[in-house]
C-alpha cells in the first residue's frame, strides 16, 4: 500500500476502503477503516498522493511523543559491548497529498491496538505509547500496515552486566524508511549505568533501495531541539 499514487486512487484491503478523486474539479477523498470514516473534499489541481508509514504519536489522539518497547524477555548485556538486536515497532499510516512542491497531509489512521503506559513515578514520569515487541537477531517478518522493524544497537559503557527490560524513545525523531515488504528504523541505546540509558533513532535505512517517509513533523513544521530522550527511571 506504501508509495505514490496519480488521482484517481482506488484501495481496498481487508477493513480498510481509501478512495480519491474528481468530479468537476473537486477532489474527494473517503477513508473507511472499521467504524472509523474520513471524508474531505479538496480545491486542488490534480496531484499526486503519497501513503507512507508515520511516527506512531497521532491516534487516537496526540498524548505523547514518546514510545516505550517492552521485551518480551529480558537482556542481559555484557559490559563494554555493543550489540545489534532487531525488534518490531507499531506505525501509523499517513496519507498525503502532494501539489508541486508542497505536501500536505490529509489523513493519519492506525491499524493496530493503541495502548498506553507510565514510564516512571505517577508524579514526574512519562506518558508513553506502549508497544510489546519480541527480539530477533535478525530481519523478521511483520504485519505490513501495522507494524515495522527496529535496529537497535545496544552499547554497554559500564563495568557491569546489566540487563534490559524496555527502551524508551522520544518518537519525533523517528527516521523511517519502507519498502514493498517491511518499514524500519534504526536506533541506539547507549547504557552510562545499571538504571541510566540514552536512546535516539539514526537517520539511515536498514536495507538499500528504500524510500525515506515524509515526517508528519516535518510537515507540520513544529521544531523539535532534540531527539534523544534519557531513560532515568530504570531500563
């Protein structure tokens, strides 16, 4: 489902029915997903629309732009080591319409379960959009649409074996790319002590040949001052 598409477009796959096009120059866009419906009409000329997988921050709605995975088991890191490790991380679908030069988004939609968890105490800890993930040591298959792959590279700084339940990430400064089988992103998990860790995404595809998402904000134009995000509550 992932690319460029010329007006007039015409998707159907299993719950999910997308449609754009023309009538007397008035573009109509429909999404139907489940019970969900999104239904706009559009002043433009003709262009093109773009559906690539997004940073999993807008539905139901924007709560928090930090993800917390949770394995599935817990990693004991040996000290002063760096491993690779490959895990599954949710998406979100954002579809864009492109006029020229400009790309504006229409509609951000989720196929997946959308759950939440509290990183740290009630009073200053975390809202995060949760997700539980198994780990691979290498490219595992997915559920394309609702969800991609992460390279975690884990670095051990400290004297001592430490061990990993969940990383957690500031998801703005998710960098994801995508294919006709899998979307990705790589990462790095930096750990400075048993309790301490710093995490942020690289901006980098994990195979050739892949096609670099439009960031929704980007497209959005929010400034963003950094994209690392400090695990102090715990790893």
């Amino acid at each position: 489902m992932f690319g460029s598409y010329e007006i007039p477009v015409s998707i159907q796959k299993e719950k999910l029915s997308l449609m754009l096009d023309e009538e007397d120059g008035i573009l109509n866009y429909r999404r139907e997903f489940g019970e969900e419906i999104e239904d706009k009409l559009i002043l433009a000329e003709r262009g093109e629309l773009i559906i690539n997988p997004v940073e999993p921050l807008n539905k139901p709605k924007k709560i928090t732009p930090y993800l917390l995975v949770e394995f599935d088991k817990s990693l004991v890191v040996e000290p002063k080591t760096s491993k690779n490790i490959f895990l599954t991380f949710p998406i979100e679908v954002g579809v864009f319409i492109n006029g020229g030069r400009n790309f504006e988004i229409l509609d951000v939609f989720s196929m997946t379960r959308q759950k939440y968890t509290l990183y740290g105490s009630p009073r200053g800890g975390f809202i995060c959009k949760w997700w539980e993930t198994k780990t691979y040591p290498s490219i595992p298959k997915v559920i394309l649409n609702q969800e991609g792959i992460m390279s975690l590279n884990i670095m051990n700084e400290t004297n001592n074996w430490t061990t990993i339940t969940k990383a957690v990430f500031n998801a703005y400064g998710m960098k994801i790319y995508y294919n006709n089988d899998f979307a990705s992103i790589k990462a790095k998990m930096i750990i400075t002590s048993h309790m301490i860790a710093e995490t942020d995404f690289i901006n980098s595809p994990l195979v050739k040949k892949m096609t670099k998402s439009l960031e929704l904000y980007t497209v959005s134009k929010l400034s963003i001052t950094s994209t690392k995000f400090i695990m102090s509550e715990g790893i």
